[in-house]
C-alpha cells in the first residue's frame, strides 16, 4: 500500500511515522497537533512551534477529520445501555 490522502492536508503512509496520519510534507504527526489544540494551545503558536510546517487550513481539516470520526464511531465507543 502507498501513501493515501485522507485530505488536502493529511495524508496516511506506511513508509513515513509508522502509517499514521501525518501532514503533507512533514513527519508531523496529526495526533501531536490535535493534542496542542485540545490543550487550548493558539493555532497561530501551534504553526510557530512547527516553523510554519502547518496553517490554519490543515489545522482545521484535522479538527474536520477528527470530528467526523467521531461522529461516525461514537456509537461503538458508547456501551449499550442495559434493559431495565
């Protein structure tokens, strides 16, 4: 399998950090950035602490994924609730 795009921005490849999502052209991992951002770290500190690898654009596009995973597998993370 090669490199897959999960979007204009982040892309999945086995040869580069493991197959994890990372963004294009850099070995940033999408997890590490979404981490700084739930941590309430400023998009515009989190594109100065990666020397402008990022933008705002896919910053956003990996909260836009995130959310949507979410949403699609929420119910699989919820346990059933038990019949009274």
């Amino acid at each position: 399998m090669g490199p897959k795009a999960l979007g204009q921005y982040i892309v999945v490849d086995p040869a580069i950090c493991h197959g994890k999502p990372t963004f294009r052209g850099t070995r940033i991992l999408v997890a590490d950035v979404l981490e700084q951002v739930a941590n309430g770290m400023a998009w515009e500190a989190i594109i100065e602490e990666w020397r402008g690898a990022l933008t705002k654009e896919a910053i956003a596009e990996a909260v836009r994924l995130a959310r949507g995973v979410l949403i699609t597998y929420a119910p699989e993370l919820v346990p059933a609730m038990a019949s009274s």
